[in-house]
C-alpha cells in the first residue's frame, strides 16, 4: 500500500511537472504539429511493468537509444527508434522495441512477461512535452508507430488550476463523478473545467465529449489508460476518456494530508 507520504511526492511531482510543461507550451506545440506534418503518427499503448527487462533490456530484444536526455518524450524517442514499431519512455530513457507485441484484451507482452500498470502509476510527464507520460516508477509508458497514420499524437492536456489524477471507470447508474455538466463537439478538460465551475474538486471527461463534476470520486478505481484513448472531440491532441472510462483532473490545492479518495488502494495487479 503506497504511504501518504508517497502521495504527497506523487503530488507535488505532478505539480511540478505541469509547471514545467506550460513553460514549454508552444514550443511542443509546433513540434507535435510538425511530427505529425512529416507523417509520423504514434499511438499510447500504455503503462506497463519494468520489473523483468529493467536490469538487461538488450536480452529482451530492446535497444537503448538513450538513457539520460532530460527532453525525453514521443519526439525525441520516436525519431531515435523510426524503423521500429514500438517505443518506450521511462524518465529520461528511450527503448526502441521492435519485436513486442501488446495483447490488447488481456495488457500482457509475452516477449517480456509483462503486464500493463494501472494509468496512475506512469504519473511523470515529460518535460518538454505538455501531457506525454514518461513513466513512473518502476512503470514506463509504451508508444507505437501508427501505419495507415490515422491516431493524432496524444496526450494529457495541462488543465490551468488542476492536475490530472489517471483513467477511472464509470459504471452507470452510480457515476464516478455525479454530476452532468453536459456534452458537446468541442469538449475538452479546459472547457469541462469552466463547465464545472469553480466549487468542483473532481472534474472528468468520457466518450471524447461528456462532461463531469464531482465533490467525490464514487464507486470506481484507477484503470489502464487506453481504455480513456480517445481524443477529445474539440481537439485531437488530448485525451477525454472512453468509452464508460473518464480521464479525471483534480483542483490543486484541493487535498488534505491523507484523505480517501477511490482508488488509492488499487495500484496494480
Ligand atoms: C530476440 O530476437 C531473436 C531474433 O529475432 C529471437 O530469436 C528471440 O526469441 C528474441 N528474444 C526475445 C526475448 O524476444
Ligand atoms: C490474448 O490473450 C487471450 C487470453 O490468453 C488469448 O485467447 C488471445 O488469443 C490473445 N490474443 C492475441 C492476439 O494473442
């Protein structure tokens, strides 16, 4: 069981790292936008385990393109392993996997005997990139190569006055969040943040355009992130949920030192 204290680092990193993401705004912007020109696409796959390849990679059939870039992120890691399918991010390291496959069904790899992490867990975001995961401990944030190029390149958007807090479930008809601020073809966590006003602790989106808001986190867990892959329907660059999954924000500054909330107890497998 994580410690309060682990969440409090957990937190602040968190802070800390969207800090640093909106001081490097607009020069990801363009740069995301020019990868995407030049008809690279990658997709998350998602946050799995490091426990069996971490100590010998290159028996796993990985290669190290580099291990301490501070600007580590899709751009850097996907130009560094172009002719391989997957990638993988894990703080300032970049693994190019070219012979992995990701049972979508279970979120097993058997070429490395690991399974996917709940989305929680790959809480560090990239520097330099607003919203891209970096992996967490002793997790790491696998991405593939799209062909035919149809994913945008996707990621959390930095959400002024929150931190995003992972993929819950939704489970009708006991919403996770309770209320409904409604739903629209321009939805994204900022405009849902206005929606909600300024009493909502929890903010949510689902299905790409549905809003949510809440005092509490109800009847749910933290689940892996691809099940809240689809983008945002006001803008393709971020992620709003799934389908019964909401991608969830909290207010910063909205936490006591150890206060429940759903799903601090269910970390993995
Ligand atoms: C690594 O690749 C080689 C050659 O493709 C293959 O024979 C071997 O089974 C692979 N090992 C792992 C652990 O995937
Ligand atoms: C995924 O795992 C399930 C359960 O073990 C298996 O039945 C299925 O064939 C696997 N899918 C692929 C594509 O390997």
């Amino acid at each position: 069981m994580p410690t309060v204290s682990f969440w409090k680092l957990t937190f602040q990193l968190i802070v800390m790292a969207l800090a640093s993401a909106y001081a490097h705004d607009a020069r990801a912007d363009t740069d995301l936008l020019s990868t995407r020109q030049q008809g690279s696409f990658v997709r998350y796959s998602g946050c799995f385990a490091t426990i069996n390849w971490q100590s010998s990679p290159t028996s796993f059939n990985l290669t190290v393109a580099f291990s301490r870039r501070p600007d580590n992120g899709i751009i850097p890691c996907s130009a560094a392993c172009s002719t391989s399918r997957h990638f993988i991010l894990w703080d300032q390291q970049c693994f190019c996997a070219p012979s992995i496959t990701i049972n979508t069904t279970t979120g097993y790899i058997p070429q490395l005997s690991e399974w996917e992490a709940t989305e929680g867990d790959c809480w560090r975001l990239c520097r330099d990139e607003p919203g891209v995961t970096c992996g967490g401990s002793a997790r790491a944030a696998f991405y593939e190569h799209t062909d035919p190029p149809t994913v945008q390149n996707p990621g959390i958007e930095p959400v002024q006055g929150f931190h995003w807090w992972g993929c819950f479930a939704d489970f009708t008809p006991d919403r996770v969040l309770r209320r409904f601020a409604g739903a629209s073809n321009d939805m994204t966590p900022t405009k849902c943040a206005g929606m909600c006003g300024a009493e909502a602790r929890w903010v949510g989106v689902e299905y790409g355009r549905e809003c949510f808001c809440g005092a509490t986190i109800d009847n749910s867990y933290k689940t892996f992130g691809r099940r809240c892959g689809r983008v945002c329907e006001g803008d393709g660059r971020w992620f709003c949920g799934g389908e019964g999954h909401l991608t969830v924000y909290e207010r910063d500054g909205a936490r006591g030192d150890g206060d429940p909330v759903g799903g601090y107890g269910y970390l993995g497998w």
